[in-house]
C-alpha cells in the first residue's frame, strides 16, 4: 500500500508546500466508508465466513492501476491475482486477531505523521500533502488507516517469523563453501532421435494409462450461454468528434492542470498602508501594459526576496496548495496571462502563468477524443442500462432484449466455472449462470454490473453434469501421454545402460560438451536440472570421472563430474549469500504460516 503511494510521489513536480503541522486524530474527520471498504457488495469469495466483496477486489485492481504498478490494458487479467492476494491478506488478519496482536490508535497516529511520503520540504507532516497523495493512490484518509492497520498487523506476523529463524556458524560457512565451489564437467545430450525405434502404444496400455489418470480426463459441470453485453466504450466508439469539441476540451483541462507561476507581491502594514500597496501594483500593471517583462518588474517591486531574483517564479503548483483567492485567480489564466490585483494574507498580488503542465493538444488528441466521447453517451448509457434492467427481468428470451437496444446476442461454447475466458471470466458472471434461477428455472440472469462502463445478462441455453470423459473422446490426449512416458522411460533406459558402461571404463565415442568451472551461479546455457544434477554428484576422487543423468523436458543428459574446486573466497558475495539464506529461511517460515491458514481454512469462490 505504502509502495503504491510513494509510486505516484516521485512523479511530482517541485511545489510550494503551504500549512500547518496538522496532529493525530484530527486527519480523519468524519469522511463516510458508504462505498467503499465493507460495503454489501456482490460477493467473490468467503474466507472462514468472511465476505471479499466485488467492490473491494475493484478498489484493489484499480489502486493497483492507478499507482502505475500495471498497465490498463492489463486490469481483467490483474483480477485473479488480486483476489488470491485478498484472501492471503484476510486470512493474516484473521491470524493477527486470534493470536491478540494489537495497534494502538495513538501508534497509528504517530507512524503515520512520520511517514516521509506526507512530509513537506521542512520534514514536518502536510495535511494537504497526505490527503492529496492518498486520493492519487485511491485511499480515503480512514481507509487508509484501516489498511494501515492491518498492513502493520501482518508485519508484526511476518517480523516475529523471521525472527525466530537462524543459522549456525558452521552452517554458514558450509553454506559460503558451497557456495564459492566450482565444477568442471562434461555432457551429451540424448534425445528422442537416439532411440532405435519409436516405443509402441498398445491398446491395453492405453486403458490402463486412463484408468489409473482418470481425473485428468474430467469434464466439470458445463453450461452453454448466450449474452449481451452493454459497452459504454463501445457506444463512445460510435461517436464522432469534432475539432472545435476536442479544442474545448483541451481548454477546459487548463483550469484544473498544474502550472509553473510567478508572482509579484506588495506587502502591507508597517512600512506602507493597503492602499499604498495597490498604488504600486497599478503602477506595475500599467508598466506590463506597456510591453515591460514581468520578471524585470518582479526583481523590482516585488517584497518576496526568496523569488524576486528569480522572476518571482514560485515553481509548479496543483491545487490546494495555496490559499483559496490565490489559487482561484491561478487556475483562471491562461498561459502567459496576467491576474488582477489578489490580496492574501501576507499582501497583494500580481499572478502571471508561464506554463501549463499539460501535454501539447496533438498528443492529447486521442486521449480527448475518448473523453469527450465518453461524457456525450454517458445519459444514453444510463437510460439503456435500465432498459436492459426492465427488459430482461420480463423477457422470455435474450434476442428481443437484444434487438430492442441495438446490442449484440453472443453465444458460448461449453464452458464450466474454472474455464471461463474474456468476458465469461469477470468476477460474478459465472456464479449468475450456475445460480438456480438461471440454471435451473431457465431464467435471464440479473444486470451483472462488470464496471463501470460495462453492463451483462445471460441466459443458459444447455447444461451438462460434470463427468469423466469416455477414452474414445480422449483417445488422441491419452496416447500422447502414453507415447511421452514410454519415450521417456526408454531414455532413461538408454541412458542407464550408457553410464554403466561409462562407469566399467568404456569409451562410447560421444561428442561430449565441456563445461569448464562453473559456479552455482555462474551464467551458463544449461537448463537448471543439468546444473543441479551436475553440483548434486559425489566428489570425484583419484582422478575418476564421477557420471550421472539428468532428465531435462523430452531429453535425458549424461553428465560426467571430472573436478570439484573450492573457488576463491569473497566476503562481498558470501555476506550477500547468508543475508539471502536468511531471507529465504524467513520467506519459507511466512509461506509455510500462509499454507497451513489456507488448507484450514473455509474459503469458498461463486
């Protein structure tokens, strides 16, 4: 969570910081959760009873999106892996809870002004800072520290697993002297080809394969479906933009884009009075009028010392980050435009804009034209929404839903609750089509509400019972399989008659492959299992060749071990290898901790 939030930080221009330390439980305000974490959405799984709804799983992918973590295009296929790290995260929730691990509020409110990533130039905490990065990260200041909370809770967790995890001494340097070893040896390759004649499949081999793999040849519970889909993108496409449209937009995004100011300030009080004030910026206004560069004027009226010399140029600044006249007359120039006289707290001011951050028109062409697209349907979207809500409910049929909102009917090839593809597999599609209603009562589904621009209804058209499928239908996936063993097992057949005659001192006259003193690490072309074979055979002694096989995908490599050496020591590398060791000793005790919740625990998915 952190993480994403400090993704969208380093892309921030520099900014005039503008507040006060703001402390503790004042951050959190009363802000409403309607909406967001717990709601009563559509359930996606169910972890020991509790319920991961559809509406936290979206909030997660798009968080993910949003801190730039994965692309857009990338978000359907994002789902699964966000949903497996829900339920990981709930059932270390879960465990923090039974075992009593406690955050204090008082702890939260500490760590949290502490954080670097809500500090501003001076190291003290922002409170404009943290709720602006929040919103860029998808957080609301309470969701935030909820997801804080349980964040720190895991950690807990996970700190006292590794703790309880060490090496000794002596494994250590074990460890180091293996891990500075190095190996020479020789290889040969046997392949499929090597083989004097292909292995025969007989028919008795064939059915005793697909007795003893049966559940490999299952077909789960299928159904066929038809459906329609309302694309909001889809009716956007439809849609022609003009130039003057897309200008207009472009124009409008100016009021709210980042921009580099300068400012001319005139203060007020104890060396000249408010109206004496105004008399000097009229005077500049006047000059401006008549051609004089306002950065000359700046270095000359201006009573801001830190940014007269420079121009009077405050850097890039967002919205609120200054006070509100100064911000309103800020975001209302154009580029290169000059404000009103503006009086703040601290004087009177002249604003000029010398640069929207915002990229060239020509570049936000396409992106502009999908907005604007997207803002023309948007009324025509929500009416066909609920027409498609009316309709289905009534309808005995998907066609004439169909026609009537101009939408396409599609149809399904056998699919089951595992296989589903595309649109089939967004979270909430198959429990609708293996409901009751829908299955059994022949019923269209409910509007499924796929995002926020996408709405489905389905309807099943054939169902079958799951089953094993007969080995005729199979016949072709079975005999490969039968064919791969016994190819398999005759090479390592071949292979076990070669080394025997390799070990009782003959030469079979291969063109052996050399791999001269190779580490464990080394960079080498050779598959990982011949390496792990070759660093897995005894030490070589009396200037023997010590032999063995590795079996690497449909080939069977020789390997002949010649020298073992111990390798030069390296501090460097070995305190690297031992804080690696101790990471993986620690990994392992945290994934062992989160296998054993999930084969406990009572997790269900529609």
């Amino acid at each position: 969570m952190l993480q994403s939030i400090r993704d969208r930080s380093t892309s921030w221009g520099a900014k005039i910081l503008v507040g006060a330390v703001v402390v503790t439980m004042a951050l959190f305000g009363v802000e409403s959760l309607v909406g967001l974490l717990g709601s009563d959405g559509e359930e996606v799984a169910k972890v020991n009873g509790e319920p991961i709804t559809r509406q936290q799983l979206e909030l997660q992918v798009q968080r993910a999106i949003r801190s730039g973590q994965v692309p857009p295009e990338q978000e359907r296929q994002l789902r699964a892996q966000m949903l497996d790290a829900l339920i990981g995260d709930r059932l270390l929730a879960q465990y923090a809870e039974e075992g009593g691990l406690h955050l204090s509020e008082a702890q939260l409110d500490q760590l949290i002004v502490t954080l670097p990533e809500f500090q501003d130039a001076d190291g003290r905490f922002d409170q404009d800072l943290f709720r602006n990065r929040l919103a860029s990260a998808g957080f609301t200041p309470l969701a935030f520290r909820d997801q804080l909370r349980q964040d720190m809770k895991r950690r807990q967790i996970q700190q006292g697993l590794a703790a309880s995890e060490f090496s000794l001494p002596s494994e250590q340097a074990r460890l180091a002297e293996l891990q500075r070893q190095t190996r020479s040896f020789h290889h040969y390759a046997l392949t499929p080809a090597d083989l004097t004649q292909a292995p025969e499949v007989s028919e008795a081999d064939l059915q005793s394969y697909y007795e003893a793999h049966g559940e490999d040849y299952q077909r789960p519970e299928q159904v066929k479906l038809a459906y329609v889909v309302l694309d909001k993108q889809a009716m956007a496409d439809e849609v022609e933009v003009g130039e003057s449209a897309l200008h207009e937009a472009w124009q409008a995004e100016a009021s709210d884009a980042d921009r580099r100011v300068s400012h001319i300030m005139v203060s007020f009080g104890d060396e000249r009075t408010r109206e004496e004030a105004r008399a000097r910026l009229e005077d500049v206004k006047t000059q401006l009028a008549e051609g004089k560069d306002f950065a000359e004027l700046a270095a000359e009226y201006s009573d801001d010392t830190s940014t007269s010399d420079e121009g009077g140029d405050l850097g890039v600044i967002s919205r609120g980050f200054f006070g509100e006249a100064f911000e309103e007359a800020a975001f209302a120039l154009q580029q290169g435009q000059v404000s009103d006289i503006v009086e703040t707290d601290n004087g009177l001011h002249l604003i000029q804009v010398t640069e929207l951050d915002r990229p060239p028109f020509e570049q936000a062409r396409e992106r502009l034209k999908r907005q604007v697209a997207m803002q023309r349907v948007r009324d025509d979207f929500n009416d066909k929404a609920q027409q498609l809500i009316d309709q289905s409910f009534a309808a005995e049929d998907l066609a004439s839903v169909a026609d009537s909102l101009g939408l396409e009917r599609q149809e399904s090839d056998w699919v089951g609750r595992g296989q589903a593809e595309g649109v089939l597999a967004e979270p909430g599609v198959m429990r609708q089509a293996f409901s009751p209603d829908v299955l059994e009562e022949g019923f269209n589904s409910e509007v499924i509400e796929l995002d926020e621009n996408r709405r489905m209804v389905l309807r099943v058209l054939d169902h079958r019972e799951a089953t094993t499928l007969p080995l005729d239908e199979v016949r072709e996936d079975v005999a490969a399989a039968v064919e791969s063993e016994k190819t398999r097992d005759a090479l390592q057949s071949r292979a076990d008659e070669m080394l025997a005659s390799l070990r009782s001192g003959e030469s079979l006259g291969l063109d052996w492959q050399r791999a001269e003193s190779l580490s464990r690490q080394g960079d080498s072309q050779l598959s990982q299992p011949v390496v792990e074979e070759a660093f897995r055979l005894p030490h070589p002694e009396g200037g023997e060749t010590v032999y063995g096989r590795a079996a690497d995908g449909e080939r069977v490599v020789l390997i002949g071990l010649e020298s073992v050496t111990a390798g030069e020591a390296n501090e460097q590398i070995e305190s690297f290898v031992a804080r690696m060791a101790q990471q993986l000793r620690s990994q392992s005790a945290v994934n062992g901790l989160q296998t054993y919740l999930r084969e406990q625990a009572d997790i269900t998915r529609p």
